[in-house]
C-alpha cells in the first residue's frame, strides 16, 4: 500500500470516527434483542449493515496512517 | 475604512488573512450545515440544506486546496505551519493600538 | 394535523441560525473581494458569493413557508 | 403527511417494587421502544456532526470521499429514523405542547425504573464464564 503522508490529527480524526462507529454498531446490535416493533429492529439492522462497513473502512485507511 | 487601509499596508498579508478567514468561515458553514441538518424533521428543508452541505463541502475544499498550495497551510509540516502563525502572531501584535 | 405549516417551530430556530451566517459570510466576502490581488482566491470568493446569494434566497423561501 | 397520533405509552400507574408484577408491564414495550428509538436518534445525530467535523479536519482524498459516503448514509438514516418516530408517535416535532408533555412522562417512567432495585446483590458472575480472571 501507498505510504501516505497522513497528519496526526487527520489520524485523531479517523480514530474518533472508528471509536464512535464501534460504539454505535455494538448498541444498535445489542439493542436488538430489546425491541419490541418490528420496524425499529430493521432500522438498527441496517444500521449495524451501514456500520460494519465503516468500521471496515475506517480501518483500512487507519491502517495506511501506520508510522511504519 | 481605517481597518482596512492598515491591512493594505501589510502587503501580503492581506490576502493570507482573508483566505484564513474565508477558511474558518467555509469550516463554520460544513459543521453549522450539519448540526442544523441533525435537527431536521422536514425532508423539504432536509433536501435543501444537503444541497447546501455539499456545496460548503466543496467550498472549504477549495479554500483549503488554494492555501496548502500558497504555503501558508502546512498540513503534514507542524513545525513549517507554527512558524508560519508565529510569523502572522507578530504581524498582528504590531499592529499600533489605538 | 400540520396544521397549514410547512416546517416545525425549532426548524425555524435553525435556518434564522444559518441564515444569519450566511448573511455575514457574503457581506464580508463582498467587503474584501476589492482587496484581493491573487486572481485564484478572488475567483474562490467571488464563486461563493453568488452561490451564497442564491442560498441565501432559498432559506429565506423555507424560513416563510 | 399526516401521521397517526397514537396514545403515548406512560406507566400507568406507580410502580411497586416489584418488576416481575404483571401489572407493571402495560405500556412497556412502547416505553421501551420508544426510548431505544430515542438513543438510536441521538446516535445518528452525533454521527452527523461527527462525520462533518472530521470532514472539516481531513485533507486526504481517499478518507474525504469514505468520510463523506458516510455523513451521507447517516443522513439518510437520520430521516428515516425521524419518520419512523413520528409514525409511531413518539416524537412531535409539530406540536411542541404535545412533545413536551410526552417528554415529562417518559422522564417520570424512567425515574420509576431507576429507583427499582432491578439488579440486586452479586452481579459478577465469572464464576460461569471459562475464564474468571478475564
């Protein structure tokens, strides 16, 4: 992979991010087993769905951001 | 007009000063986008201020893009962007106090 | 039930926000436009200053709907 | 867009410390609900901001567009949770009287429920998990 120049607090950013989406996907997945409508579960399924695929993201581009 | 005249007589940095300004202003405008955005309700209003978004997005985008080209934003160069400040700091602290 | 009102009472809160930013922002850029020497940043400045402008029409529209 | 107003689900009478009570369970699953929903609101709320803020502080292209396709689902999210609420009646962006009231009762509910001993004495139980020094 491309050796990027990143900034440190481009990096902060990112980790922010990845914090926050790891939370919000581990509560919506948890949550799941609570909820009663049916219509909300979807919801934070596809939350889940959209959050996973962040955390993937957010990781391969944290991964570039490596000082090695 | 007096404000003005004296940052004419700075020379260069007039234009630093208002492309930094203009930059706060276009970073002010994506994050107040958003958070009005996060209080929305209407998808009329919604469908809007996403339109609006994208173009502060692209704005701050641009605005940035000129000044890391000018030199006078050092985003992978802290120790270039602190003199850089240090150096428009003293600009500012001549400045004759009225 | 929406009765006859477009948009919700804390919407308006918002948009008066933002569009008293944008009012700022353009009357600046339009103040500071005549300083400029650099072609590129007065390009920048004046391109947002009519999209600003024609923002600013749209919010006004919502704000009186 | 009109939405039906349902009743809005408030414990219907005071809670005795008792949270097996049948009694106690009328009204749960839309105090429930609409709580989580609620949560789940805030969360797609901070996620907007979030993602703009760090929009504002990237340069990199590639993390630009990722970081933007995001703020964009989060948005789309956003409205579709806001509409949800509203369907279900637990959120009156319109009638603020109407939202006020119905914020009143859900706090009351939720200090109902605090104030139960909902868990009580040991709760470590690693005693069960294979590995009880973690």
């Amino acid at each position: 992979m491309v050796q990027q120049n990143f900034a440190l607090h481009e990096t902060m950013e990112l980790h922010e991010l990845l914090n926050f989406k790891t939370i919000c996907m581990t509560t919506s997945k948890m949550i799941q087993g609570v909820v009663f409508d049916q219509e909300l579960k979807t919801l934070l399924e596809k939350d889940v769905q959209q959050s996973m695929q962040s955390v993937n993201v957010l990781q391969e581009l944290l991964s570039k951001t490596q000082p090695q | 007009m007096g404000f003005f005249q004296d940052m004419i007589g700075m020379g260069d940095m007039t234009e630093q000063v208002i492309a930094t300004d203009f930059l706060i202003a276009s970073k002010s405008g994506v994050i107040n986008y958003a958070i009005a955005i996060s209080e929305t309700v209407t998808p009329e209003v919604r469908d809007v201020l996403r339109r609006h978004l994208d173009v502060a997005i692209e704005t701050h985008e641009k605005v940035a893009a000129y000044m890391m080209k000018n030199g006078s934003y050092q985003v992978t160069n802290p120790q270039e962007q602190i003199r850089v400040d240090m150096q428009a700091s003293d600009t500012v602290l001549d400045i004759p106090r009225p | 039930m929406l009765t006859g009102k477009r948009i919700a009472p804390h919407e308006t809160y918002e948009l008066h926000e933002i569009l008293m930013f944008k009012n700022v922002c353009a009357t600046k850029s339009s103040a500071m436009v005549g300083f400029i020497k650099d072609e590129d940043l007065r390009m920048l400045l004046q391109d947002d200053l009519v999209t600003s402008q024609e923002h600013i029409k749209e919010l006004q529209d919502l704000i009186q709907s | 867009m009109d939405y039906e107003r349902k009743p809005i689900n408030a414990l219907k009478k005071p809670m005795r410390n008792d949270y097996l009570e049948i009694a106690n369970a009328e009204g749960m699953p839309g105090l429930v609900d609409s709580t989580i929903a609620l949560n789940f609101l805030l969360n797609a709320k901070n996620g907007i901001r979030n993602c703009a803020m760090a929009l504002t502080e990237i340069a990199d292209p590639q993390s630009r567009t990722e970081v933007r396709n995001m703020l964009n689902a989060s948005i789309d999210l956003h409205a579709q949770i806001t509409e949800l609420m509203m369907k279900k009646g637990w959120f009156h962006p319109y009638q603020v009287n109407e939202q006020f009231k119905l914020d009143k009762m859900s706090a009351q509910a939720a200090l109902q429920i605090a104030n139960l001993k909902l868990f009580p004495g040991d709760t470590s139980r690693l005693g069960t998990f294979a590995t009880p020094n973690y």
